[in-house]
C-alpha cells in the first residue's frame, strides 16, 4: 500500500487513507461534476437574448449592475462582470446563491435602479413566469434549447418593478412574480485531455455519471464533446424529485447525465447506486459535497475545494488534475492484482502447514517442523510476494475471489498434507531404524549429535535424530512446490498452465523462481547455511527421491485444476481464474 500510495502521489493524486489503494482497484462507478472534470472552469460571458423587445444595452447595464451589487462573488459573476457594463449599488434585501435554490436576488429601492432582479437556473424561475414565458413552445425555451444543446451554460435573468422583500416572516427566501429580461450564456472551455481520459475509463470498465448543477442538455451536449455515446440518458432533478424510489434507483443505475441536481439528491444518488450493488468513487470540491463523498466507496477532492471536503476524502487530486485519476485507478488494480497473488501464495503455505501439523501430530510422531525452518518463508512466501506485486498487471478483483481462494488453497493443501505426512513417517521411521544398527558410522553419530545437541547413546538422541531429518525432508518438499505454486499463478510456458489458462507475458516471475530455487540449492549444499535454516543434508538418493516427490505432486495438481475434480466433488461451478 505505501508503494501505491508514493507512485499515486507521482501521478498527481494524494491518497489520504490507506484502504483507498484497494477501493481504486473495484470503482466500477465514477460520479463527478462538470466542472473540473469535461470543463475547466474558466467561464466567459457569452452573449444575451433580450426578452420582449427589451434593448440588449440596457439588459447588458442591469444584469452589470446586479453582478457588481451583490455581496459574494462566484465565477459566474466575475464572468459576467468582465462581460458588461455596470455599478455597484446598494441593494435593500438579497439572497444569495445557493446551490439548492440555483437562483440569486437582489431588491433595489433607489431612482438609478428599482425593483427586484433574478438571475439564475431557468427551471428554477419557471414558476414565477407568466403562462405564455413558461410555456415550452415560447421564444424563451427556444432560445434556452437552442444555447444548451451548443454546451453554453444558460441562466435567466427576470424581475419585477416592486422593490418588495425576499424574505417572509420566518426568514425563509420568497420571490415575487416575475418578468423575464433576458436568457444569458457562458461559455467554459473544455478541459485538456478530457477525451483521453474518458475513453481510459471507458477502457477500465468504469462508468462515468456526471452530476452537475446545470442545465442536462447543456451538460449532455458537453459530455458528447468529449466522447459520451450520442444516444446518452439524461435525468433533470425535478425529474427525479417526482419518481417513486423504485423508478429512483433505476434512473440512478440507467442514466448518466443528471443536471439541475440539488447537494440532497446527489448523496440519494449515490446512496441508490450503492443500493445496486455498485462500487462507487465521487468527487466534489464544495462543501455542499461532504456527505455524498462520506457516503461513496472512495471519496475524492479537488486540491482547490473546500478544507471540509479534503479533509473527508480518501484521496485529493493534486492541482484539480482529472487526468491523474486514470493513472492512479490503473496503479490501484495492478497493486490489488499483485496483492492477491501474494495472498493466494500466502493462504496456501498456512494451510498447508496447518494440516500437516495436525495429520503428524495425529499419528503421535513428534511436531513436524523447526522454528528455524520458519526462516524459509522467505524464500518461498516472502520474496515472491514483494515482486510478484511490483511486476503484477491491472487487475479487478472479482466477485468470486473466496471461492477462487478455496479452489486454489484446498487441493495444494490436500496434497501437501498427504505427501508431507508420508515424506515426515517415511524418513522419521527410517533414520530411527538406522540408528538402532549397532554398525553406525562415527560420521553419522558426529553430525546427528551436532544438529541435535544431544549426545550418542542416550534416550532423547534416536528421536531427536530422527525428527531433525523429518523436518529437513519436509521443508525441502514444501519448499519446492512454493516453488511450482509461482510458476503456476505466473505460467511462463504452456507445461505451466492448470490454474490459469493463459500464458504470462511476463516472464520475470520464471526467472525468480529460478533464482530462488538456486539460492535454496545453496542453502541445502552449504552445511552451515542448511544448520541455520534447520535442513539436515542428505544421501543424494534420498533428496532426489524428494525431488521426484515434488514432481508427482507437481502433475497431480496440475490434473486436478485442469480436470476441475475439486470443483466436480463439491458440485461447484468452474469459472476461468484468468
């Protein structure tokens, strides 16, 4: 995990929790924003479309003059400000922006200006329009479809000539009846390598949701810009508020286009995914998105966002970088990928020992292995799992991943426990024998009494002997097959092939076998090293009868994955590991 999160960091993403490594690896969804993920948040103000014959000059000077009246800025305004003409005056009452409401109102009460002045989401105002504004086939619609469907960020900008109050008794915002002015569009370019990005995704397997504020058609029209299907599902958050949660779930799952969505409904939205059994990764920036990015799978923040947001999300995009997401999702599956051959090797030699323990320990021999042999993991489990998980691909991890586990671990431990018990008995039983022959050779007697530290001739020596030359043909046996297990997680050659079904591109993990098994080989030769990790040297007929062992073993198991007989006896359905 420390190795993913610095290579992630390198990438231009700061992973803050460590369990975010293994929720980059299963993300299958990818809500986001428009802003900052198709756009780059540098709006322009685009152009104005008088109302009622109303003259653009004068439209251009109002909507300046409330821009510059209000008390907050937000990169809307500032676009606007750059765009027209205006002053700043002083409202009698306001309300300000906010993403739940989507509108803005200033009141004025003085000769240069007033009334009450609106800007904000069209669907939003609708309800305050005349009849024949708000109709669908008026001159104002049109304009609003005709701007959206070019990906122009579209707002209206309407009032009233009475400069009456905003807010009612409880304090609670209250417009009046409005007229429109004019419908207003900006403009946001498009964000750098938004394409590539999104076509990696799409390669990933990860479906991308954009929830946005805006209007859905202009967020639909962007997103087709940027490689989204032509045929792309869009849902308005007026739409959703009216569906049944049925018909909410379904539109959360279907859809990938939501506009005008309130903070509420983007945690409802993620929460339904997660109902479906989705994996879910959000980014926000805002504070309006800490409970939705709390909710997620993985949350993640915009470097630029809010201290509330960073602090909650599990990973930050350094320097607003949508682009690193692509990489940092990769490096997430190829760690999980690498993580679970490690676990598959890890399991394995457990188990495998755990049964052995017990089928000696039933027989009444003494205990089969050597703390010193423990040393041995090393080799065997140790190494193997640190560069099989450097080397390792991207890979998801599936949904079959305990069974898989199971259908891997159960028959090498079968196996090992069988032939570990009858390697131990044979050679156990064998040195005792040899040991009760009046005709011992010195050579003999020097080194079982060096190994053992007990000297020739008393009770303990005989067991003593015997169980330290048990162990040592144990370990060689497991040993080898931790080994065999390496080449078949990572086939170089077709002969390989058993628990997977397709050869590896990658054949560094042959080689590793290969060095280790080298480095093994010097251990076993060198008595001092083999005194270390506990292994006993042995006859040349013995440790090749060993050696033989290991091979059997070897196309038993390959048998037994390529035949499914585990699957079979258990009535298991056999899926490819690959």
């Amino acid at each position: 995990y420390a190795l993913g999160a610095s290579a992630i960091a390198k990438q231009g993403a700061l992973v803050q929790q460590v369990n975010a490594i293994e929720s980059l690896s299963n993300i299958d969804v990818l809500c986001t924003d428009k802003t900052g993920t198709l756009t780059a948040n540098r709006l322009q103000f685009n152009d104005i479309y008088p109302l009622h014959g109303a003259s653009a000059d004068e439209i251009k000077n109002q909507l300046g003059d409330f821009v510059r009246s209000a008390a907050t800025a937000n990169k809307t305004s500032e676009a606007i400000i750059d765009g027209t003409p205006g002053q700043k005056l002083p409202p009698i009452d306001e309300v300000a922006f906010a993403s739940a409401r989507k509108w803005s109102a200033l009141a004025f009460d003085a000769p240069a200006r007033r009334g009450v002045y609106v800007l904000g989401a069209v669907e939003m105002l609708q309800k305050y329009l005349p009849s024949a504004d708000a109709d669908a086939n008026s001159p104002l619609a049109r304009q609003v479809q005709h701007w959206s469907d070019q990906g122009l960020r579209v707002l209206l900008f309407a009032y009233n000539p009475e400069p009456s109050p905003l807010h009612n008794q409880h304090d609670e915002p209250q417009l009046p009846r409005l007229t429109p002015l004019a419908v207003v569009s900006l403009s946001d370019e498009l964000r750098a390598q938004a394409k590539e990005t999104i076509a990696a995704f799409q390669e990933l397997g990860i479906q991308l949701k954009v929830i946005s504020g805006d209007n859905p058609q202009t967020v639909a029209a962007l997103a087709k810009q940027v490689g989204f299907p032509p045929n792309i599902k869009l849902v308005s958050g007026p739409q959703l508020s009216e569906m049944s949660p049925a018909e909410f779930d379904q539109a959360a799952e279907e859809a990938a286009i939501f506009g005008r969505i309130s903070p509420e409904q983007k945690e409802m939205l993620v929460d339904a995914l997660l109902r479906r059994g989705k994996r879910v990764a959000m980014m926000g920036d805002g504070v309006n998105d800490v409970l939705s990015l709390k909710k997620a799978s993985l949350g993640i923040a915009m470097e630029s966002g809010s201290s509330a947001t960073r602090n909650v999300a599990d990973m930050i995009l350094l320097k607003d970088s949508f682009a690193a997401l692509r990489p940092a999702f990769n490096e997430g599956r190829r760690i999980i990928g690498g993580m679970s051959s490690a676990l598959f090797l890890f399991l394995a030699r457990v188990t495998s020992t755990t049964l052995v323990i017990i089928a000696v320990t039933m027989t009444g021999i003494s205990f089969p292995f050597d703390p010193a042999q423990v040393a041995l993991t090393t080799f065997t489990v140790g190494i193997p799992s640190f560069f099989l998980t450097l080397w390792a691909k991207p890979k998801v991890l599936r949904d079959t991943l305990l069974s898989d586990l199971a259908r891997f671990i159960f028959p090498v431990s079968i196996l090992n426990m069988l032939f570990g018990v009858t390697i131990y008995a044979w050679d156990y039983f064998r040195v005792l024998e040899g040991l009760s022959q009046p005709d011992i050779p010195g050579r003999l007697k020097t080194m079982f009494e060096s190994y053992t530290g007990v000297a020739y001739g008393t009770a303990e020596f005989s067991d003593a002997a015997a169980t330290i030359a048990a162990q040592g043909s144990l370990s060689i046996f497991i040993s080898c097959t931790a080994f065999l297990l390496i080449l078949f997680l990572e086939p170089p050659i077709p002969f390989f092939l058993g628990w997977r079904r397709n050869v590896s591109s990658d054949k560094r993990p042959a080689f590793l076998v290969l060095g280790l098994f080298i480095a093994f080989q010097i251990i076993y030769w060198q008595p001092l090293l083999g005194s270390y990790f506990g292994i006993l040297w042995k006859p040349l007929p013995t440790y090749f009868g060993i050696i033989g062992l290991a091979v059997i073993w070897f196309f038993l198991i390959r048998a037994t994955w390529r035949m499914h007989i585990f699957e079979r006896f258990l009535g298991w359905s056999t899926p490819d590991p690959d």
